[in-house]
C-alpha cells in the first residue's frame, strides 16, 4: 500500500484527497521508483484545484514530477537503487505522478540525479527550477553574456523566477526582477536581484516599442507583461517564454522583432527532449547555489500538499514549496 493524492471525477464532482492505494492502481510502465520528494508547481495547483484541464484521465494521482530510488526496472538504463528525477511526459495529467509515496513510469522519462544534489534538493529545483534552467540555457544559447546587458526576471517571487535569479546571479549577470510583492525585495536581493521593479511596471497595456533596458528576459507571466518585456529588450536581445501567471494572451506588436532583431525563445519543460533534459539536471547540479535554494524552500507533508494547490494558484506562495511524500 502508499499514500497518494488522488484526483477523482468519475461519478461526482471534481474532487482531491489523500488515500492509500494498492500495487494495482500504478499505471503501466517498466520502473518503479520509491518517491522520496515532490513539490507543488502552478500547474500541479491547477491540477489539484481543477481550475484548467490538467488532469485528463481519472482517476488520477497528481504531480508533474518527483525525485526518488528505483526500486524495480525492467528497463536497461535503470536498475534498483538508482537516484532519479523526473519532471513532466505528461505525469499528473494523463499518467499517475509523483504526489504519492510510490511511482512506474517509463524508464526513457527519468533523468539520473546528479551526484552533487539530495533528492529534497532535485525537488526544492522541481520542475520550475528545471524550467528556469531550460530559460538560461536558451538566453546563453542565443549567445548573451554579462557585458551583453541587464536581464529581466518576471514572476520573481515564483518557483521559475526565484531559480533563475540565483542561477543568472551566479553565472555573472545582472539581474532586475519584476514583483508585486515589493516586500519581498530583501529576499529577491538576497538571491542575486540587483534591481527590483514594480510588476505594475509591465503588467498593463503598453507602447509597441520603448527604451532599450536588458538584453535578455526570463519571463513566467505572459499577457501584457510579456510583452513589454519584449519592447524593452535592447538590439538583438533574446527573451525567453516559459508561462502564464498573468495570462496565456500575448497582447504585443511585431515591432521589437522586426525593428530590433528580438528573438522570443519558447520554453516547454513537458516533452523537452531527453538530452536537453539531461545537460539541464547536470547544470543545475554545478550552477545552482545551494544554500540560496535553501532558503527559499518550505517543505510540506503529502496531506498540505490539498491547501498548498489552492495557496499557489492565489499568488501567496512564495519560492518553492517541496513536498515530503513519507511525512
Ligand atoms: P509560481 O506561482 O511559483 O510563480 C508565479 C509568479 O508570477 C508569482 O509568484 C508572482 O510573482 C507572479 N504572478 C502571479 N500572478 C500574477 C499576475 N496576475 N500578474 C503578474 N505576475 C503574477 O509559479 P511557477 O514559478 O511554478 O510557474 C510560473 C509559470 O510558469 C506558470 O504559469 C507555470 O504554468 C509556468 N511553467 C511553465 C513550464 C513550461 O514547461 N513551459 C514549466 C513550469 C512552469 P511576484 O509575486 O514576484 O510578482
């Protein structure tokens, strides 16, 4: 038997709870893992709350990732006792996932650990960390270094926006991070923020085009602020798009990539190919100031993990909540 967050509909309405279930209710799949640790995502808010279609099957355990022990495989990568980490392939939408003490998934999914991060850690990352690496990789990719100007952060106070700020302070750039929570600033600049700015900054409609202020973005809001990140962004400057806090629309004109040579890098954690996933693991495993992870990590036992759904969603989080699935 393990402890799972369910998500049922079938015969009633949509509905999240704690049960205990049995071997037979995992999904098909040639590794179990033991999971040690899981977090709690936006999109696993919006899974547990039923707020958007998340969850296509039921039932269903939530969770969109989660970090662990094999303890059986059938796959050749993998054998027992090995650490891994698994963000996305459609987990806790339309496969069981990693809000429950037990998982099979397949092996091609998993990643390995890397040997410098805990499993607490690799979930204190969790899929937004992961995901904010993907954005770095992209902006650092597009060729954009620290003389190459200021970086722009939105959603600071988020799981994609906390991660990239440390790691981008880290790698040597200068960073301003958008927030609407202002009282958080000590925080942000504890991670590596430079400059804060005011959300309402960016978040309302804005001009086509407007002074050239950073050279790169890693934007976890969408809609308006989106776009004027992209308006504001100097020659040639690159900005990577990763979600939709304030919106999935992107009101916004062609102007800054036609008249500025902007790029706007799309960023899909979900299905992101296996190696890219890989070299993402293994550089958060070097780049990622730990003790800064460290101090934006609450942890919470698999029975907050209802409420914590609730909470994110609301903007109330702050950092990454990581949930421990055996407390
Ligand atoms: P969080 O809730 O932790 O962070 C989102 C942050 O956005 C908040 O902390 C807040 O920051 C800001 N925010 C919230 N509401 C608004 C609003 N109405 N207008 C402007 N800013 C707002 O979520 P995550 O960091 O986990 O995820 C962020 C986004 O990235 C989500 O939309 C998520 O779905 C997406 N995502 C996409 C992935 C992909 O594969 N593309 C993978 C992971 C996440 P502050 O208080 O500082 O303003």
């Amino acid at each position: 038997m393990y402890k799972a967050l369910l998500i049922e509909k079938d015969g009633g309405p949509y509905r999240a709870s704690i049960q205990q279930l049995d071997d037979d209710n995992l999904p098909e799949g040639d590794v179990t893992v033991k999971v040690d640790y899981s977090t709690i995502n936006y999109k696993d808010g919006l899974a547990i709350t039923g707020k958007a279609p998340v969850v296509r099957k039921f039932p269903l355990v939530a969770g969109i990732d989660f970090a662990g022990t094999v303890e059986a495989s059938s796959h050749p990568s993998w054998k027992a006792g090995d650490k891994v980490v698994l963000n996305g392939w459609g987990v806790g939408e339309t496969h069981s996932g990693g809000l429950a003490q037990r998982a099979r998934v397949k092996g091609d999914w998993l990643v390995a650990l890397p040997e410098s991060l805990s499993t607490r850690q690799a979930m204190a990352i969790g899929t937004a960390g992961y995901t904010a690496m993907l954005c770095v990789m992209a902006l650092q990719g597009h060729g954009l270094k620290p003389d190459s100007g200021d970086i722009l952060v939105t959603g600071a106070n988020g799981g994609v926006g906390g991660v990239a700020i440390s790691l981008l302070s880290k790698l040597g750039y200068r960073v301003i991070a958008s927030t609407g929570r202002p009282q958080e600033a000590d925080a942000l600049k504890a991670l590596g923020a430079a400059e804060i700015i005011a959300r309402d900054e960016l978040s309302a409609p804005g001009k086509p085009m407007g002074k050239e202020r950073w050279a790169g973005v890693v934007d976890s809001v969408g809609s308006h602020t989106l776009a004027n990140a992209c308006a504001g962004t100097k020659y040639r400057g690159a900005v990577a798009a990763c979600g939709l806090a304030q919106g999935m629309d992107f009101p916004a004109s062609v102007a800054p990539f036609i008249l500025r040579g902007v790029t706007l890098y799309g960023i899909d954690s979900v299905m992101a190919p296996k190696e890219l996933r890989q070299q993402a693991w293994q550089r958060l495993g070097k780049d990622l100031d730990l003790a800064k992870l460290d101090g934006m990590v609450r942890e919470i036992p698999l029975a907050a993990a209802i409420d914590a759904g609730a909470e994110i969603l609301a903007g109330r989080v702050r950092g990454r909540l990581v949930v421990n699935v055996n407390a």
